[in-house]
C-alpha cells in the first residue's frame, strides 16, 4: 500500500461525489417543483440503492470499458438518494413565511427557490453530501473488481493472501478518511445551520471538493507509455507482467506502463477490442479456450492440442498473436490437509472415491455454475465422487476457509504458492479431467508490427518457468511478503536476462 494508491482512492471518492451532486442537487429541486414527477424521482433514486454493488458494476460495464470511469458512474448513482431526499426535504422545510413574502415581492418561481429557498435549505442539503460522500469511501473498494484501482485492490489482495496486518491497515486508513471528511463537513454544516444557510457560507464546503479534486487529477488520468499492461489480481500475473517492463525497458528505449489491477476476464476484453486499453496479457491456453472462447475440450479438432487450436483462433478471431508456452502449468488441482492425506492416503483424486462421503467439497463460486464442462457437478460425474456436502466460497476467502476447516477438499491451481502456506496435498488427476493451462503472452498483432522487436524480447522466457518455480515465485510474494518487482528481478537475473 502506498500514498498513491489511498490518493488514487480519494480522486474516484471525490468524482463520484462531484458528479452525485451535480446530477442529484437539480433532481431534488425538480422533486420539490413538480409533485408529478416527484414520486417517480424519489422511487427511482431508491430502487438505485438496492441494486447490489457488483451487479451494478456489471451492468454498466456493458456499456462501458472497465476502469475508472465505470466505478465513478456507480458510485454516483448510489449517491444520488440521500442528495435528492435531503435537497427536496429541505427545501419543503423552508419557512412558508418566507415563500410567502417572496411570491409577494414579484419573484418568478425559479428565481425564488434557486436564490431565497434553496440557500436556506442548504444545510439540511448539506446533510446529504455529506452522507453520500461518506460512503462512497467504503463503496469505491469494489474499484478493484473492474480495474479501477484504490484500496479495494489492497484488500481483496490481502484476504487472499491471509494478511491480517495489511487488511487492519487498509481498512483502519478507509476509516480515518471518513473520519476526518466527516468530522470536517459535519463542522461547516454546523456553521450554516448558525448562519441560516446563507449564499456565501454554503459555497466553502464545495469549492473545497472542487479544489480537492482538481489536486487530485493526476491520479485519475489514465497511463501513458508505448505499451500498456494491466496488474493483476493474483501474484502471478504481477509477476509476468512486471517481467515484461523490466525485459522491454531493458532492452529498448520503450516505456512500459502498468495500469490497475484487472481480472482476467476484463483484461481480455479490454485487449481484443477496437477501443484497447492494452496491448498484451499473461494468460493460459485452457482459458482462452473455456472463458474466452466458451468452448470446451471436445470443441479442439482431433489431433491439435489445446494451445494449438486457441492459437490459431485468436490470431482469425482477434488478431491476437498467442506466444510459445513459459513451461509452467497453472491447471485447476484437488487439494487436501496434509493430515488428511496421511489418515486416507491419498495420493490421486480417484484415491476420494471410498472416502468422499465424509468430506466436503469447497470451492468458489464459479466452479459451482453449469456454464463449461469444467465444473463441479461433470468433474463428480466424471470420477464417480459423492461428497458429504459441498461449499461456495468467494475466491478470495478460499485459502482462510481451507486453513480454518471449513471444507476438506478445495479446488485449487497448481502454480499457488497458498497451497504450501496453508498445507495442502495436491493430488494427482489421474484420470486426466482437467485441461491444459499452460501459461503464455496474448499480444495485440497491430502492437507486434509496431514493435516487431517485442516478440523476441518476450520469447527469451518462453519455456523457462517451470510450474514449481512458479509455485516457489508467487510464495515469495504471498507468503514471504517480498515485493512483485523483488521477486520478478531476482528471477530474471538468475536466467541471466538482466544484469544484478
């Protein structure tokens, strides 16, 4: 975690906060003039509110890329309810006395409310920013399910990998944020409930933000560089992406910029498309082939391989270049206690089927879902397993709920350096039911006839990383608590590919 990260947090806080109050101030004056439309504003700025987070994410990401600007638009709309009810309740709450008086001196409607009501009913208004500012703190961590960066990235990164000590920080510095944003607005509120609202006090608090974020600019502005990468959200797409900087910066006069965490999933599609946001990945043959091209092992023409067919296809499809295999396999595993194990011994996933009713099963959500043949219930099917009971678990808490007994047998990937943290036996699939994942670089064709020097430059660690020093890298940085670049560097040198 560093400065720039929380700063970063503060910018997407602060835009969704600015853009809240400049969509939400007009609907709750538009609320207040017009009893018609009055209901129907109220009741949709409500029904906004009970939209789950990522869903709502989700949904505006199919409009728009992922980043930044799509976890802006969803804050703001959760924004919107308590600045449209606090706008137009405190505009009802004005003294009739004084609209009175107003409507008799000759004012037209609008230059009443927006220059006698609206000033007086400021502080009640106020109250609402306030809130919605307020929790747009907590609500910006889900920034990292879309590339949108902050400390959502932080501490998703940090459940993962069990890191109490990181997560207590990053959520105790979310929590001085609101304290101190809270406590300073909460001080003007209270000046302009002194002064009556009144046109000059209520403007401080605004031109505050408006400063704020204009200082803060620089760390919502996009990267810039001559090839663009997306972090990860696992330590082993860090690893290779960050291989990829030092290789290149190396080796050329060419900068390379990594941007904010991204999934794999909208990584991929922020690199195929027309509107790229980047110019190549780290990802495995198997997945291009069940999540990116939602096709199975049987859909593979007799006699390719894997890692053939998905890249022929995504060089006709996408005209993306599919380079040679970095020797490690990153594969979906079954992994057991080492105790467990020993008491069964276990040695394959078929050794299960004599036990598997007293066990239970856990994994993440997604190999629960029936999209793909790599699932929980063909994977069942296919060994002849029944298992006492099994468990979904979010992707991050998988590793805690192994270490903690909440299941006995998890699903897993092989290149995990958590699996020796936590213990864990990963047997052998004997029968062979899951595919390939064998790790490679996507790369964009148009960014290849640019740089034709970048694929020999990434082809240097073709075949080099083998599954176990894989395993042993992303357990230097999830376990050991080294740094991405520490480790990536120290592995490059000892290939002889950069200088110590």
């Amino acid at each position: 975690m560093s400065w720039s990260t929380i700063l970063e947090h503060l910018f997407i806080v602060l835009a969704a906060s600015i853009l809240s109050i400049a969509v939400g101030l007009p609907l709750g004056i538009w609320a207040y003039v017009s009893r018609r439309v009055r209901p129907v504003i109220l009741r949709v700025v409500d029904l906004l509110q009970t939209i789950p987070s990522l869903a709502l994410l989700g949904i505006i990401m199919v409009v728009l890329d992922p980043g930044k600007l799509t976890v802006i638009i969803s804050i703001t709309l959760y924004s919107l309810l308590p600045i449209v009810q606090n706008t137009c309740l405190g505009l009802q709450e004005v003294d009739p006395g004084v609209k009175e008086a107003a409507r008799g001196m000759g004012m037209s409607k609008s230059y009443r409310v927006l220059m006698v009501e609206f000033p007086l009913a400021f502080p009640t208004v106020f109250t609402g920013i306030r809130i919605a500012v307020v929790n747009a703190i907590g609500t910006a961590v889900f920034a990292a399910f879309v590339g949108g960066g902050g400390l959502g990235g932080v501490i998703t990164q940090a459940i993962r990998i069990m890191d109490m000590k990181l997560v207590l920080t990053a959520t105790g510095v979310l929590m001085v944020i609101a304290v101190v944003l809270d406590l300073v607005m909460s001080w003007f509120e209270g000046q302009m409930r002194k002064n009556k609202g009144g046109s000059k006090t209520m403007w401080i608090p605004v031109a505050a933000i408006l400063v704020a974020f204009c200082l803060l600019l620089p760390y919502g502005r996009g990267g810039s560089g001559d090839i663009m990468l997306y972090d990860g959200d696992y330590s082993e797409t860090q690893l290779m992406h960050h291989m990829v900087k030092m290789l290149v910066e190396d080796q050329t006069d060419l900068t390379v910029t990594i941007q904010d965490q991204m999934s794999q999933v909208n990584n991929w599609n922020a690199l195929k498309d027309d509107g790229h946001t980047c110019d190549l990945m780290i990802s495995y043959d198997g997945t291009l082939l069940t999540t990116f091209f939602h096709q199975d092992t049987p859909d593979v023409p007799e006699g390719m391989t894997i890692y053939d067919y998905v890249k022929e296809k995504a060089l006709a499809d996408y005209d993306l270049h599919v380079l040679g295999k970095l020797g490690f396999e990153n594969t979906y595993a079954i992994g057991v206690p080492e105790t467990l194990a020993e008491e069964y011994g276990l040695e394959t996933i078929s050794d299960l089927i004599p036990v598997a009713g007293e066990l239970t099963f856990g994994a993440e959500q997604e190999f629960f879902t029936q999209e793909g043949s790599m699932k929980f219930n063909p994977f069942v099917e296919f060994y002849g397993l029944t298992f006492q009971d099994h468990v979904g678990v979010d992707m991050g808490l998988k590793y805690a709920s192994i270490e903690n007994g909440s299941f006995d047998v998890a699903v897993v990937y092989t290149t995990d350096g958590l699996n020796r943290k936590v213990g864990l036996k990963v047997l052998e699939d004997d029968k062979s039911f899951f595919p390939d994942y064998f790790g490679m670089f996507v790369v964009r064709g148009d960014v290849l006839e640019q740089y034709p020097e970048l694929e020999g430059i990434l082809e240097q660690l073709t075949g080099n990383i083998s599954t176990d020093q894989m395993a042993e890298l992303t357990y230097q940085v999830d376990v050991m608590g080294r740094t991405v670049d520490e480790v990536a560097q120290e592995f490059l040198v000892s290939l002889g590919l950069l200088s110590a």
